[in-house]
C-alpha cells in the first residue's frame, strides 16, 4: 500500500464517527485514503500486533482518537487505563518514530487540578488529581519522548456529539424519564462539539502544522449546571423535549465520585486560533446544531 494512508484510532467513538462523516468533502480526500480502527481492528495495547498492523498499512499520519475515558471507573481499573492511555500511546510513537510518521493524539482537560481561575493555557504545568488524568498525561509524555518533533497533542474537555455516550445525550435521555434533574454547579468547563473539533483537526492535517501542544474547545466557561440548563432549553426549541422540568444546582461533595475532578477546567484556546487561522466557534451555536442533529434522527 502506498504512503498515502491516515490512520485513525478509535474510530467508533465519538470523534472517529464524526470524522469519518467529514472525510468525503474534506481537500485531504482527494490525495489521501483514510483508514478507520478500533480495537475489534487492532488493539494498540498489543506492541508486537501494532508494529506488523503498521508496517502493513504504512500510515503517514495517525490520529488516535482511541482511549479509556470511563473517569470513575479507572480509579480501581488502573491497569486498563494506562494500558491505553499511556502504552498503547507509546506503541504508536515508537512505529512513528521508525517510520517517518506524524502523530495526532487527543488529550484532556483532567491533566489539569483546577486550582487556576483562569483558562489553562497548553504551556501551563499539568497536576492530574485523577487515575484517569494522571494516565492521560503519561500518554501525553509518552508521546514527546519518542516522538519530539513529529506529533501534536490537543487537549479538548467535555466532548460531545450525537453518538455515543455524552453527557448531552444523557441529560437529554434523563430530561425525558425524570420529573427533577440535579445538576453539580460547582466544576467550571467548556463544552466542545465533536464537529468543531474535527474542523480543527482537518485544518492541521491539511497545513501540515509542526509539533506541538493545542488546546481547544467552544468558548465557554460555565458548569455542569449550567451546560444542563442550556441543552434543555435548544431541545425544547427543536421540539426534541415536550416539557421542562427543575434542575437543581449540586455542589461536589453533595455529589460523590470515585474519581476527583478539577473544580476549574477551562482551557485557553488562543493559540490554536491564532496559528491555524479557525474562527473561534460559539458554544450555544455548537449545541443547538448537535442537538438538531439529534431531534432529525429522532424523527427517522
């Protein structure tokens, strides 16, 4: 197979579906295959299984997309967790390395302990408070040490789309079944839609960006609470919800999880705008076009 090929990891999940979607009317088509795994393709925690898959396809650029992200759960499956966040992170690098290849890999907020009050910038130093952060940024080092000047990292923080599972897919599923919804206010974020994420990305690829470390993200600084409250009111609008029911503001401890989360999470994304030349999107904008995506395959 000639060098052509984009690999993405993770192909099933939220952002691999959204690409793929965008693929066919990208400029990066016309001159490039793009190869779509997930695990039940190729398990990238399997180093000797990743080389001989890579060497076959000889990819020229990769995308992995691929990760653990149940947060609560990897505090007693630490194993699994760093097993996909970190060493099969490191497979991919040491094949890239080898090979000529560039990486693209997709990282998070949950690097981050929240003590700032303002958005982190990518420079800004990383104190995870989770299993599943402090994973997450051992993928992250993983891939600078093996692959210094061929790869870029985007953190991005409560990502979303019509697939899979979200949380605007679950509020949205909950606002349906329940008569009251109570909602922690007290962990500030920004949502991030799938497909401006995948605009980025197909920017970078495009323009053949240099090493580095992005953020990205809608725009907002807001809580749960709040993300709650504004995906009610769109799915109303779109005729996706008959009614509105109450949502109750939570603090952190009245809402226990296994897993500690930064209190403040929002992520700066100046530079990835300023370089890349990208507009910055609107979060509400964002979530009323998903959430019309959701109501239009409701209606199928």
């Amino acid at each position: 197979m000639n060098n052509n090929t984009i690999l993405v990891t993770g192909a099933k999940g939220q952002l691999g579906r959204t690409l793929e979607n965008y693929w066919a009317a990208s400029e990066l088509a016309r001159d490039n295959e793009l190869l779509l795994y997930d695990i039940d393709k190729l398990d990238l925690t399997l180093a000797d299984t990743v080389t001989q898959e890579l060497n076959r396809i000889n990819p020229h650029t990769i995308l992995n997309a691929a990760a653990y992200t149940s947060v609560d759960q990897a505090e007693t499956d630490q194993e699994a967790a760093y097993a996909v966040n970190e060493s099969a992170v490191a497979n991919l690098a040491e094949w890239a390395a080898a090979n000529d290849c560039f990486l693209v890999h997709i990282s998070t907020d949950f690097v981050f302990d929240g003590s700032k009050s303002t958005p982190y910038l990518p420079e800004d130093e990383a104190f995870p408070l989770s299993a599943y952060g402090t994973s997450k940024f051992a993928g992250e080092a993983a891939l600078q040490s093996r692959l210094p000047e061929k790869h870029v990292i985007i953190r991005t923080s409560w990502l979303y789309s019509e697939y899979g599972k979200n949380f605007v897919k679950t509020m949205l599923r909950l606002m349906k079944e329940k008569d009251e919804l109570k909602v922690v206010a007290d962990q500030i974020g920004s949502p991030t839609s799938a497909h401006s994420l995948v605009a980025l990305i197909l920017r970078m690829l495009s323009c053949g960006i240099g090493p580095g470390m992005y953020h990205w993200t809608d725009g907002a600084s807001i809580s749960w609470c709040e993300f709650a409250h504004a995906i009610q009111q769109e799915a109303i609008e779109q005729r996706l919800l008959k009614r509105e029911i109450p949502i109750r503001p939570l603090t952190t401890k009245e809402y226990s999880t296994p897993a500690v989360r930064p209190a403040y999470s929002v992520l700066d994304r100046s530079k990835a705008l300023n370089e890349m030349g990208m507009q910055p999107t609107d979060w509400r904008h964002e979530l009323r076009l998903v959430i019309k995506r959701i109501a239009s395959e409701a209606e199928k």
